[in-house]
C-alpha cells in the first residue's frame, strides 16, 4: 500500500501491473482480515479494491496518508521497533512496487516524492547494514527524490535479507548474482596507506607468485591503488595474520570505510577521546542524510592548487565554526610545489556573520585591496571571496538604515554596479620601472536562499564573471565530489586558451570537451524516458550515450579531494584521459552500427581500465589506450 496503493473512503486500492503482485495482496486480505477483494482495469493499470472500515481505520492509525499519499508517505507508526526481518519484508514489498534493478550498472534504485519517506528507508538500510547513496531533484517545483544501491556485496546484502520468492525484479537481480558479473564501483573500497599494503607483504613472507595465484596483483596495491572488501578479505587470508583476518570477516561486515585523514588524542579526567576526522567534512555529519555539500571545500582546493604566488581568502560573514576550520585547517595545508606551508602564501581575512555589518561590507574591499598591492609587486594573485551573498546583505542592511530607494528583493538599486566594481579589479597589470607584471584571479562564492539562481546576487554576479560553477546539493547526496553540475557550469573562457593547446598539441581538446558536453546533455534528456519506460526499452544507440556519459561523470568529471594523484590532474592528463574515453565511444558507436549487442560492449574488459585512470600516472595511459585498441579490433 505504501508504494503503489491509495485510500478513498472506506475503500484501499492497490494499483499494479504486475499479476503476482496483486494475488499477493488478495491472499493477504484475504488471510488477515478474511475479506474478499475485486479486480478493476483502469486505463493505465489494474486495481485491487478493498472495501473495509477496520483496514481503513488500522491505516489511519498506523500514519498512512489519505491526500497527496506520494508525497506525504513515511514508515508507519511504530516500524523501526519491529525485528530486523519485519524491516526487510517491509523493504522487499517497497522495493517491488517503487524500485528497480538495473543489472548492467549494478544498481538499485528506489524512488519517492516523500523526503520523509527517503530518509526512513535510509534509516532501514542502516539497520539492515545496507550502504546507500541519496539523490534529490527539483522538477517544476515538485521534489523527487531516489536511493540508489551499488556494488556486487551491497546488492547481495539486499537480495539476502529482502528477498520476495515469485517476483521479477527478485529474480533479475538473483540472475545477476549468479552470473558473477562484478562492475568497477567505488563503494566497498578500504582505504589503506602503501606503507601498510608494502607491511603486509613483507612480514607474510609468502613470494609474489603465491599472491598471483590468489588473484592478488600485490605490486598494484603497494603502489597505491585501492581495493575493494572482496579483495581485501583475499589479501587477509593470504597474509595468514589473524588479527587482520577478524577484521577483514568481522568488522567489515558491519561498517562502511571512510578515510580517516586526521586522528587526535585528547586526554581529560575520563580518560582518553579520540577525535577523528574524515575524508570530505570536518568531525561532523549533516543534513538528512550522510552528505557532505560545501562551497568552503571546493574554495579550499583552488587555494592548494592554484598556480598563484600569493592567496587572499576572504571569509565575509560566514558562521564562526566555518571561519575557525579555515584557521586551523589552512595551517596544516602544504603548498604542493615548495613542500611548505599553505598559510606562508596566504592571508586569512575573517569576518564571521556575528560581526558589525559594516565590517561585512569592509571585508571583501580590504582583501581585493591587499590583493592589489602583492600585484602591483608582480605577482600573480588569487583571491577567494567566501561569500559575496553575506557581504550583499550587508550592503541591503545598511541601505535599509540609511533610508535608501530598495531595489529587488529590497537589495540597493546600486547592487550590480558594486560587484562590477569588485570584479573588474581583477586582471592583469603591468606597473613600474622596470615593469613589473602582475595578476588578481578572483573566485567569489555566491550562497543563495534555498540554492535559488534567480537571487538577485546570482544574476548580477553572472552578468559580469565569465565562468560560473553551480554547486548543487543533489550531487553531494550522491557523493558525487566535486559537486558541480556540468550542465549548468559554463565558461567563456574556451577560445582564448585555443593557443595554449595548439602550442601543447592538444588542439583537439575543444572539440573533445564540446562533445563530452553533447552527451551528458543527451544523457540529462533520456533520463526522463528512461524513467517511464525503462533502459531495456530505448535503443542500443542511445543506451551507449548513457554509459559513454556515466563514464565520464564517474571516471573523469568525479574527483577525490584527499587522493594523492586524483586531487590535482595535468592539462595534459586530462587531455589523454578525455581523449581515450571519446576513443572509447566512437569506436563502441561503431561497433553498435555493425549489429554488435550492447550487452557486450559493456562487458569488454578495457572498461574497468577507463575506471582507473584518474589513479594511474599519465605514462600509463598509453597502455590502457592500447587495451582499448585490441577489445574492439
């Protein structure tokens, strides 16, 4: 009833396609209440009616929605107490009428219009020991939202503890189990240091054949690359290391693997704490889900990586306890080209939002002024603005005092004029005798209300900057890093940097990334089809833009903050990398209009490859390149 039924009087409909389904609920009425139901065809679907008071007033008690029953569904009253078998046969039938599986991604996925809904099954997966990722969409303004189930062992916990006997959808994803197909996915990976993996094989003892003939290529992961739990549990038995045996079956079992990038002892009167930090967020989780969505992370990446002799970060009237992870994680950053510290070429303007309104305003022209006078020195200046939507609110506020005309949404009629002027003092100048060259790069961070891009703020600020980043929420949720929406994104930058990659030999660099854009664009419009008919139902043409896009979100676009060769990548790299997935899909596109199954396609092993390339060096590209070659030759 909670995914497909609904309520009108006295009567409870269940309204499915699916035969089994609806004797299902027959045999259910039938057997709790003793009652007997009738069949009913409706144009689109076939319903099972119920006429009874008692169901009726049972769900009335148990919280079941009459009116705008989609959108206002959650777990009936009193659920999450019930056993863990309760919770998984409530799952199961859920899944049934308002999820999917999509066996050649490996992929669960289970849709509500109820946010409350989203977070409760949240809460039953984290009983049931399921790992999920959450995604949510605005449409006209009605709200989607999905959880998605991904990796070989996650999916095998689901169809472990919910399986329904009888149904299709159980039954596809038993096939999929038994076929032993195993995609790349990021899910299930245990983070260990080269140092720790060099540890292992060391004191085994054991010669590398014995670790080949496990299936384990050692030499892989002492320089670096990660592993997933099913591998991991083989390096244990192979290890012979009890200790790391237990783990391995015991505890990995029960958690799921952050990196932890920072641990602290903390001794007081009870003893000792540990305070720990992990990879994408501070000490702290928030939001209805496990998510993490900062505009502060992305800010503090530009800072490491930028190539800028001098960073002025401005934090304008932001919260105190964002400020103060600012000045005390900006210390602790390394400048990856001299090996010392970030803050050395740095400086730290802080302006929390408790400060005098004034101040607020003052903040942002102090720091574009501080930056003027290291330009003026000749050299190149990066400043980070964060955010320019506190400092005009601080500019509305003051207006406000001084009696002026309001603008729109009560900012001052002069707002645009203000951050043209703030922006134009970017650029480069030359200055002095002898000359001296010098640059301000500015990055301002604009924070709407509620994520709206027809804030005043935004529009103004995107009338005068030429490259527009929007952050959003819904990619966080799938712990998609950075959260930039590409569709959104823009830059108008593209043609002045044309010399720069024919100088570079990546001349084809802009036709690469045009392309790139087309296919995540023709990917965002099937989406929608997909949804109403299903991915086995379109053509193999437009299923190979699907993945050829879902590759590149995943394998290119998605970047690790804390990963030693992924958080910084090389034009060049990028180049290569972009340069073999279009490689990819021209000659998968090729093969598609010679009559070859796109089953197959999606099952050559080069793919895993592609998967892996943002881990590997760039002279390793040429090999994975060549791999490609000969799956399609």
């Amino acid at each position: 009833i909670g995914g497909d039924g609904q309520v009108k009087g006295r009567s409870v409909r269940f309204c499915n396609n699916d035969a089994g389904l609806r004797n299902l609920f027959r045999d259910l009425v039938r057997e709790i209440f003793d009652i007997d139901s009738k069949e009913h065809k409706m144009p689109t679907v076939e319903v099972i009616i119920t006429e009874s008071p008692v169901i009726k007033k049972l769900l009335d008690y148990f919280g079941f929605p009459e009116y705008k029953k989609s959108r206002n569904i959650t777990l009936p009253k009193g659920l999450l107490a019930a056993s863990a078998k309760t919770l998984a046969k409530y799952l199961a039938c859920y899944f049934v009428c308002d999820g999917s599986f999509f066996a050649e991604e490996g992929e669960i996925e289970i849709a509500t219009s109820s946010g409350n809904m989203a977070r409760d099954i949240g809460y039953l997966l984290l009983k049931l020991g399921i790992a999920a990722s959450f995604r949510k969409r605005s449409t006209g303004g009605f709200k989607s939202f999905r959880i998605f189930i991904r990796g070989r062992a996650e999916i095998e916990k689901f169809y472990r503890e919910c399986c329904l006997p009888g149904t299709v959808k159980f039954a596809k994803m038993k096939a999929y189990l038994e076929s032993g197909k195993q995609p790349y996915n990021s899910w299930d990976v245990v983070p260990m240091s080269k140092d720790f993996v060099n540890g292992i094989y060391d004191f085994s003892g054991k010669p590398y054949a014995k670790w080949k003939k496990a299936g384990i290529e050692i030499h892989n992961y002492i320089a670096g690359e990660n592993m997933g739990v099913g591998m991991f549990r083989k390096l244990a038995e192979v290890s012979g290391r009890k200790e790391l045996r237990h783990y391995a079956f015991n505890h990995l079992s029960s958690v799921f693997i952050d990196e932890i990038t920072r641990a602290e002892i903390i001794k007081n009167s009870s003893g000792r704490v540990y305070d720990i930090e992990v990879e994408d967020a501070h000490n702290f989780i928030g939001g209805e889900a496990p998510a993490f969505y900062s505009n502060t992370v992305v800010l503090h990446q530009l800072a490491k990586w930028s190539d800028a002799d001098i960073v002025v970060y401005v934090g304008c009237g932001e919260r105190g306890n964002e400020m103060t992870d600012v000045l005390t994680e900006f210390p602790e950053l390394l400048d990856p080209k001299s090996g010392r510290p970030l803050l050395e070429r740095t400086v730290l303007i802080a302006n929390t939002s408790n400060m005098p309104v004034a101040a607020r305003e003052a903040s942002i022209y102090t720091g574009i002024t501080i930056a003027e006078y290291f330009r003026n020195q000749g050299m190149d200046v990066a400043v980070m603005a964060d955010s320019t939507s506190r400092w005009a609110e601080a500019l509305r506020e003051m207006s406000g005092r001084l009696e002026e005309m309001p603008g729109e949404e009560g900012y001052p009629a002069y707002l645009t004029s203000r951050i043209a002027g703030f922006y134009e003092r970017s650029g480069i100048v030359e200055v002095g005798t002898p000359p001296r060259r010098g640059s301000v790069s500015v990055v301002g961070a604009v924070s709407p209300p509620g994520g709206d891009l027809s804030d005043p703020v935004v529009q103004a600020t995107l009338r005068m900057v030429k490259v527009f980043w929007s952050l959003e929420s819904a990619l966080a949720y799938q712990r998609h890093f950075p959260a930039i929406n590409w569709l959104n994104s823009y830059s108008l930058y593209v043609d002045d940097i044309s010399d720069f990659y024919e100088k570079n030999n990546m001349k084809e660099f802009p036709a690469m990334r045009k392309k790139a854009l087309n296919i995540l664009q023709e990917e965002s419009s099937l989406q929608e089809i997909v949804r109403l008919v299903g991915v086995e139902s379109i053509s193999d043409e437009d299923r190979l833009t699907l993945e050829t896009a879902k590759i590149i979100r995943e394998d290119f676009l998605h970047q690790h903050a804390f990963d030693e060769k992924d958080a910084y990548t090389a034009v060049s790299k990028q180049f290569r990398m972009l340069e073999i997935i279009m490689m990819y899909h021209e000659r998968a596109e090729k093969a598609v209009k010679k009559g070859v199954p796109i089953k197959k396609i999606m099952d050559i092993p080069c793919k895993e490859k592609l998967a892996r390339m943002k881990l590997m060096d760039e002279a390793e590209l040429s090999g994975v390149e060549k791999i490609l070659k000969e799956d399609f030759a």
